[in-house]
C-alpha cells in the first residue's frame, strides 16, 4: 500500500494521484442534488455515475493533496450557471473527476468515486471512512426517500468547513492544480451552460 491513491479517468488517459494523508482532512458526502445529478447528464454517463436513486458519492479534501502525473491537458470544466461550482472531468472518456469552487480561496474540492483508485481489496470507506452526510435526500429518484442522520449531518459540515480553514492556514490555497495562480482562474475555461441548456438538463433529471 503506497503512500497515495491513484486518480485516474476511465479511459487512461488522464493519471494522477492523491495522498493518503488526505484522509486526515476529509469528509463524505452523499448528495441528491439536482446539480450533481444534471452534471452527471450533462457527461452522459448518470447509470454508471449516479446510484440507484440518483445519488453521487462525493469525497471532500483539499485539492492541494492532488498531483497530475500525465494527461492532464485533458482536464476540462463547466459551470451549470454563472454562479455555480465549476464541474471538472476529463475531457477524453466524460469521466467525472470533481467540484470546486470557482476561487481558488477556499481550498476544497469534493472528488466522485470513479476517478479515485483505492488499493486492491480496499474500499473508498477504507480510506476515506464512510459517507455521513446526505445531503437534498428529497431529490433521491424513488422511495423510501435515503435517510440522513441530522447529527452526523451537522457534525460533518463542521469538520468540512474546519478542514477548509486549516487547509488555508497551511497555504493549501495557493497549491491547487486546477488553477493558475497568475490569473486566478480555472486552468482552462469552464464551458458555462445557458438557462435553456440548464433546463433542459433538469427536466431529464426528472426529480
Ligand atoms: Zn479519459
Ligand atoms: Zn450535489
């Protein structure tokens, strides 16, 4: 077991790795909303990405603990709306990779599942611990509705938002490979979507 875990797109192309220490300052979300799910969609591949009720499974560190080792001219981005989280997948193979913010300030990027490689035999849990916060459980697909307890919700935003301070205090904000910190902007542009593009997306996510 080596001292990262790799990331890496479905097809190969794009390769990096996280560190394992990343696990230190993590947390675990599973989220119904219906941007995660249009953005799922948008890449065409929701039956892979998105379970049975839609849900993704996000892993929130800090994008300072990523390194891109080939590929990484791949990477792209989009933003839903103007305001929104700019989206990140490789280009090549739609493979999701994950959401940051769109200023490079707050150093959090929550990472989907099928970009992370953990070891043979082990588990993302196993690494990251499990999920404890489900989050917009009302835009799950079917019922019973996913239940989230409101305790380990809570508890959860606030290591999120402790890991998010720290991460600054050690200078994380100015280490993070999906920006250029001589403009302060995304490494490539974010293709952002029109109101109509962005309906059209909500209506066959169909909540
Ligand atoms: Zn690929
Ligand atoms: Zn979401």
């Amino acid at each position: 077991m080596g001292d990262s875990i790799t990331l890496k797109c479905s097809c190969g192309k794009l390769v990096g790795e996280i560190e394992r220490s990343a696990a230190n300052r993590s947390t675990r979300a599973l989220c119904f909303c219906v941007d995660c799910q249009a953005f799922a969609h948008y890449l065409g591949n929701h039956e892979t990405v998105l379970d049975s009720q839609g849900g993704s499974d996000v892993t929130q560190i800090s994008p300072a603990r990523i390194r891109f080792s080939e590929g990484k001219e791949h990477l792209a981005c989009m933003k839903l709306s103007d305001n929104g989280m700019v989206r990140w997948y490789a280009q090549c193979c739609n493979t999701p990779i994950g959401n940051t913010m769109a200023n490079p300030k707050v150093p959090f990027i929550g990472l989907l599942h099928k970009c992370m490689y953990p070891s043979e035999g082990e588990s993302l849990d196993d690494v990251f611990g499990p999920a404890t916060m489900v989050v917009y459980p009302e835009f799950a697909h079917g019922e019973p509705k996913p239940k989230g307890n409101s305790w380990s919700f809570a508890l959860g935003v606030a290591r999120l938002v402790k890991n998010i301070i720290t991460a600054r205090l050690l200078g994380d904000a100015s280490r993070n490979p999906f920006f250029d910190f001589s403009t302060g902007n995304p490494i490539t542009s974010p293709t952002i979507l029109s109101e109509q593009e962005r309906e059209d997306l909500r209506t066959r996510v169909g909540t």
